[in-house]
C-alpha cells in the first residue's frame, strides 16, 4: 500500500490530509481535523446557493465514504474504485 500524507496549518486549526493507494488500486483520500463537536451534514444544497457542495460532491463522485472519530476530532474518508 503508498501512503502521502500531508499535514496543514490553518490558524486555530490543524488538518491533515492522507492518500493512501490500497494493493487493490482503489485510492483512499482521507481529511483529518481536530473538530469533533460536529459531524460533517449531507443536506442537498439549495440550488441557489454558494457553498456547502464539497461532502455532497464525495458522496455523489464516491463509491464509499464516512466519518471516523478519533480522540481529538475526526475523520472524513472516500474511496473510489477502480
């Protein structure tokens, strides 16, 4: 398995994100924050609006995807098959 990751700074927040390439060749992108008071929505966003697309776009574009909790924050994980 090729494992990238990347580690981010945003002021106040740290994020960190993960490529993994899985033996099967399925890639694994995987988003990592330290904010665990909320879990991401997938409310439908209003056509008219600006934003709130991205976990929307995931779940539409992904074969799998969910949310993990991890002691401080959480994860947000796609997969994609090949």
């Amino acid at each position: 398995m090729l494992t990238v990751d990347l580690t981010g700074r945003v002021p106040g927040r740290d994020f960190e994100l993960r490529l993994l390439l899985r033996e099967s060749g399925a890639p694994r992108i995987a988003v990592s924050d330290t904010r665990s008071e909320r879990l991401p929505p997938l409310p439908e966003p209003a056509p008219d609006t600006e934003s709130g697309r991205g976990l929307f776009l995931v779940a539409a574009l992904a074969d799998a995807w969910g949310v993990t909790p991890r002691q401080v924050g959480k994860t947000v994980w796609a997969e994609l098959v090949p």
